[in-house]
C-alpha cells in the first residue's frame, strides 16, 4: 500500500490546497506541504523536551507531533482556538504557516513522526502541552 492511501494520509492531506499533490508527493519520497488551518496550528518546541513531554502527558492523550532531529525541533498540531495560550512558552505559528512533513508511518528527509496522526483528528490539548513544558514539568493524570 502507498504511504498516501492510509485513512490518516488522506486526513492530512485534506489540508493542503491540493490533497491529490500532497500524497503525489509523498508517494514519491517528498515531503508535502501541509498548511495549518482553521481546526489545529503549528506549536514548534525542542526535541528533546518533547520526548520527555510526551511522557508526561502520556500516550492516551496525545495528537501529533512530527520531529525533525537534524535541527533538534518538534511541532506539535494543537486545537487552533488554545494555540495562542502557549505563545508566551514555546514558538506558535500563525494560522496558514505550512508545515514540511512526511506521511503517517513514513520518514523522509529525517523527519518522521514522534505521534502518528491516526486520521481522527484527535490532537494534543494546548493545556496540557502547557502543562509539560512549564516549570515544573507536571502534567495532572
């Protein structure tokens, strides 16, 4: 099966201008195009702490999160209307900022998913990513 053809491919995908482009891209090794939109924005954050803040927050409460290690980012696909609660501490996009990524289950050009986006659009709570990279490091299970 193409990396393209998986129900959570066709769920990202859905957000690019050109869906067909985006798993055309993908299918030829590509990264794709993929920009925010009105449902979920980009939260950009060190790597490292976003392994440690995964752990926090735990796997049943997680969305997406891709990883670029060469450069030592992770972006996070938070819910558009709690994105701005974050922007004092780590770096929120703006709506329509494209993000570069792989499909689901894929890794190209070193970026690869840390959460796979599983096609539910579950995403990550903006309070509880908060929570994680804050001064204490404590997310309430």
């Amino acid at each position: 099966m193409a990396a393209s053809t998986s129900r959570a491919a066709w769920w990202l995908s859905a957000y690019s201008a050109s869906p067909a482009s985006a798993r055309a891209a993908w299918d030829r090794g590509a990264l794709a195009a993929i920009p925010s939109s009105g449902d979920w924005r980009v939260v950009e954050a060190p790597l490292i702490r976003s392994v440690l803040a995964m752990q926090q927050i735990g796997s049943d409460r997680l969305g997406p999160a891709l990883a670029a290690p060469a450069s030592g980012l992770a972006w996070w696909l938070v819910p558009a209307e709690e994105a701005d609660q974050l922007d004092d501490l780590l770096t929120v996009h703006p709506a329509g900022w494209v993000l570069r990524c792989p499909p689901p289950a894929a890794a190209i050009e070193g970026r690869f998913w840390l959460e796979l986006p599983d096609g539910s659009g579950r995403l990550t709570s903006a309070a509880l990513l908060g929570a994680a990279f804050g001064p204490t490091g404590a997310v309430e299970r």
